[in-house]
C-alpha cells in the first residue's frame, strides 16, 4: 500500500501508548508478537478474577501486556497475530517489567476494490 510499512516495534515495561488513531482506513495493520512477557498471576475474587501486580494494584479485566481498539480488548500472545482498523482510536500498554516486541505490517483494507488501490497508489507515485 502507499502507506504500507512493515517494522518492530518495542513497548519496554511498565510502559503504555495512549489513545490514538491512524490517518486513514484503506489500510489494517497486523501486530504479530514476537517477544511478550507472561502474564500477571491471577487472584480469584467473589465476582472476577483480576490481574494483580507487584504493587498489588488490581487491575480488573485488563491484561498485564495487551491492546484496546475501540470497545475490544485483547492480550497479546506470542506468535498468534492481531489484525485491526487502525483508524478506530486504540491505546497499548505493557503493565510488566519485562519488553514486548511485535512486528507490524500494513495490509490493504479489503473493501477497498482493485480500481481503487491503483488509483491511489498512482495518485502517491508523485510523492
């Protein structure tokens, strides 16, 4: 794609990227994890279970490493990919001391036809 970009990116820990979103929607992005640190152990509680850290500060329903797009949230998992509309405003983080790596790679967004992806790489091939 004209703004396709295929690169790793590192969350060190104890770290987070706030809300965002992508400049456009012709693309979906593929986060595919190499490298994430296990998860937080888990504490029973009467109506949930919650991750609890060394601080033991609880955080309930939230993975330790993981990402939210839109209303979704996913734990990332090592070799299993995460496939998303960047354009919807999303956030990530890495609650563990360990760092996380991914490698992200740009996709066509598949509702956007054939005609249409060669008109707009033509209309870049300027730039």
């Amino acid at each position: 794609t004209p703004f396709g970009f295929c690169f790793f990116s590192t969350l060190h820990g104890k770290s987070s990227i706030k809300p965002h979103s992508g400049p456009m929607n012709l693309r979906l992005r593929m986060h595919l994890p190499l490298v994430t640190p296990p998860p937080a152990p888990s504490v029973s509680t009467k109506n949930n279970t919650q991750n609890v850290d060394k601080n033991n500060n609880n955080t309930p329903n939230r993975p330790t490493t993981g990402i939210r797009v839109a209303d979704q949230t996913r734990e990332w998992h090592e070799g299993s990919s995460i496939i998303l509309d960047d354009s919807y405003v999303h956030e990530v983080w890495n609650d563990a001391e360990e760092s996380r790596v991914l490698l992200l790679l740009d996709l066509w967004h598949p509702d956007v036809k054939g005609e249409e992806r060669e008109r707009i790489s033509s209309m870049f091939s300027y730039a």
